[in-house]
C-alpha cells in the first residue's frame, strides 16, 4: 500500500511473503526503503538498514521459519515456472533474480510483489496480464516505471487502464477522469542510455565484420548521430565492409575511411593529408571513420574496435537536446486532438536539473538588455525569456511532461511527481486546467501555465 506517498508493506505481508509464523499479538507496520537502480547497485547500507527493518518487524511478530518469498502476486502474473526459473534459479538471468540471489531480504523483490498486489487487485486498474508480463520480462526498468505510475494514478482516482492498445502500438497507459481520457507515455531514463546505445551499435558492427575473412583490424570511430538499426548505421557499415573488400584487393597496409551522410572518401596509406578541397570537406565533416591496419596474417574474422569520438574543445552540457529527441520519439505513441501526457522516470539520471528539464520543453533562456543610446551611458536593466524552442513548441498532442523521481531517505522510499505544461497557445493543443494538472503531480511555479490564465506565446 502507499501512504503519504510513501510504500508501507504490512508485517503481516511479510509474514504472507516468509513463512510460518506464530503470532504474539503485535501488528506492526514500517516504510522499507526501496531503491530503484539498475545500473548501479543500491547502497549497502539501504539494503543492509532494510533488512535490520525486516528483521525486526518478523521478530516482533514471532516469526518461526524463514523461507524464500512465496511471492503470490508475482507468480499470477508471470507464472510459476518464470518465477521458479528466473528469480529462484540457480543462474538467473532476470535482475529480479539477480537481486533476489544477492540476499533474502531483498528490498526489491518485495517493492515488485506489492506493485504487483496492488496492479492486479485494484478496482481501478484493468490491464491484460500477459501483455505486461511480457514486458516485465523483457525490460524490468522501463516497465517498473509504467507499474509505479499506474498505481499512482490509480491512488489519485484515475481509472486506469494498462497497455490500452494492445497488442497494437499506442501509450502505454490511458487515465480517466469523470469519463474524460488522458494517453500516458512512461519512458525511464538513466546515465546509462548513451553506453546502452554503444554498445548495441559496436555489436552490430562485430556481427557484420566477425563474418569476413581478412587480415586486418579495423579501429572504428562512431559519432553521437548513429543509433541502431537506423538506415545511416546501416550505410555506414555497408562503407566499411566495402572499404575492407577494396583495402584486401589492393593489399593496401593501412586505409582510413572518412563517412558521413554528406560523402565517403576512403584514403589508402592511413589518415588523410591532402590539399583538395572537395575531399577535405569529408574529411572534416565524418562523423564515422574507420582507420584498417593490415596485420600481416589472414585470420577467419575480421578484428574490430569501437570508440567514441574525442570533443575538443570539450561541449556544453546537451542534456536538454537529448531530452528533446527522446520526446520527440515518445510524442509519436500519442494519439492526435487528445490528452497527452509523457512521464520520464529520471530516478537513475542524476544530473538531471530543472534548467536543463526547462529548456528541452520551453526553449533556452535568453538574457536580453536595451541598448545605449549614446557612448558611455549605462546599459537598460537586464531581462530574461525563453526562445521558445523547446519541444512543447513542435508538438500539439503533449498537453504535459511529468517528471518522477523516486527518492530513498533511511529506510522509506517516496515519489516526486512534478508536472510541466504545455505553453503552446495554438488552437490544436489541448492545454488542461488546474485541477487536471495537479491529478498528475506538483505544479510548482507553473500555474501560470495552466488553461485558466495561459498566455499565448505566439502573440508574446
């Protein structure tokens, strides 16, 4: 249950969870701290602290035999035999089951099994089983997110209803109030998509190269424009395996390929050093290079290494532009003339801040101050505004952007919901008052923004 926007797990739950237990009259309840991460393993003493709690709480109650989880809820909704294989395994792979081998006490398996109560047991919460266990198997975090919103939903009044589409592509959550839809998009983010998006393009390129015989190694640059199974990758690896086919015929000891959507030069005899314009103009602009080194040898597989392009000088923090492509992506599983809202869960990001959260949805802030009229007078006083470039500019289906964070102090877990509107005035945005707003979390000081007193930034 959540209290206070908080997680309670009844000791009683735990006893359900357990064991055997003998009773001694205590009810006792507590707030475990819970932590979601899957990156980085939750702190020694959050877990080490939550499990003191545990402890204590089946102490009191006269617990007799400790045994693994039952976990009730989780079996209904995933089946016994995924649970018995991918969280009580010998060798699981799932991260559930990762964490559950850690320890018996785990803090995680826990939080699943009560999200997982609450999701199946809630009047105001309808879903289709098999769809949300599938996605639960594929992608723990993302869908943790999904689970977390929709019991919050659900506790604010909503009716809700999981994977509304399905098996069609769509929102992942429709929300309704008073008989009034709203499509929810959750997307989790974390410090760890850019090596996510790496490493996924470094194993498509092994899996190409890996399949030609030659004897070179190929050192391959990737540049930030390049994401999987995208037709720019595809065409950058199709340069590749023709440069690698040519470089082979001519015996060529060493080549560099410079690639870019604009052009492709490939240089015999390494790096580029030359004077023609045309081809120094695809030089400076690759955004791909691959540099082959001739080893002598001919080997089955074709050696391969991936790295990161080197920025100098170094580059201002583009956190908001990230966050822009990912909501210009998530905006398409929207439908048009309707209530939109997207959720980024922002728990793992931790550098994320409200300026850099602002100005991917509302545009930079520009400082502005009236010119001297004459040399040597003092400047006017300085003003501040948005461009208004930000993404809520190029879009009329997001009514709103809902930032969640779970946060962990001591031994409780809370949520912070906070709510950023939609400041496009065009007449094809549906913009939502306040009472809708605050359904969804914190305003803050963006009241200004909502439906009642919103200006209309196209006129100023």
């Amino acid at each position: 249950m959540v209290e206070d926007n908080r997680v309670v797990i009844p000791a009683e739950a735990i006893l359900r969870y357990y064991g055997s237990v003998r009773r001694t009259g205590h009810r006792n309840s507590f707030s475990p701290g819970l932590c979601r991460n899957q990156s980085v393993r939750l702190p020694t003493n959050h877990r080490n602290q939550l499990g003191r709690i545990i402890w204590m709480g089946m102490h009191r109650i006269g617990v007799m035999k400790l045994t693994k989880p039952d976990l009730t809820f989780l079996r209904q909704l995933m089946g016994n035999p995924w649970i018995n294989g991918n969280v009580f395994g010998e060798n699981p792979k799932h991260l559930l089951g990762r964490w559950q081998q850690k320890e018996q006490f785990n803090p995680w398996v826990l939080y699943i099994e009560e999200l997982s109560r609450t999701i199946l047991t809630s009047a105001n919460i309808k879903l289709d089983t098999r769809a949300l266990a599938k996605k639960l198997d594929a992608d723990y975090g993302s869908t943790l997110a999904e689970m977390e919103c929709a019991v919050f939903l659900a506790q604010q009044g909503f009716s809700v209803t999981l994977e509304p589409t399905a098996p069609e592509k769509g929102p992942d959550i429709r929300a309704d109030w008073d008989e009034t839809p709203y499509f929810v998009e959750v997307r989790a983010l974390g410090d760890c998509e850019e090596d996510d998006r790496f490493k996924s393009i470094t194993r498509q390129l092994f899996s190409r190269l890996n399949t030609v015989r030659s004897s070179y190694s190929v050192a391959i640059t990737v540049g930030d424009e390049y994401f999987p199974g995208t037709s720019a990758l595809k065409s950058a690896i199709d340069a590749v395996l023709e440069s690698l086919n040519i470089a082979k015929e001519h015996k060529w000891k060493s080549a560099t390929l410079y690639h870019s959507p604009s052009g492709t030069l490939l240089n015999p005899g390494g790096d580029f050093s030359g004077t023609r314009a045309g081809h120094r103009e695809i030089v400076n602009k690759a955004d791909f290079i691959a540099r082959f080194t001739n080893l002598g040898e001919e080997r089955e597989k074709t050696t391969a290494s991936t790295i990161r392009p080197f920025k100098d000088p170094p580059k201002p923090d583009q956190t908001h532009e990230r966050l822009k492509k990912i909501l210009s992506k998530k905006r398409t599983q929207l439908p048009k003339n309707s209530r939109g809202i997207i959720v980024f869960d922002v728990s793992e990001l931790f550098m994320l801040t409200d300026f850099s959260v602002e100005s991917a949805l509302y545009g930079d802030l520009v400082v502005t101050f009236p010119a001297s009229i004459n040399p040597g007078e003092p400047i006017g006083e300085l003003g501040a505004q948005r461009n208004n470039r930000g993404f809520f500019r190029q879009t009329s289906r997001v009514s709103a952007v809902v930032i969640h964070k779970r946060v962990v102090e001591n031994a409780t877990i809370r949520h912070e919901w906070k709510v950023y509107p939609t400041n496009r005035g065009n007449p094809d945005t549906i913009r939502l008052n306040l009472a809708e707003l605050r359904r969804f979390g914190e305003l803050g000081d963006r009241e200004h923004l909502t439906a009642e007193n919103a200006p209309n930034p196209e006129n100023g």
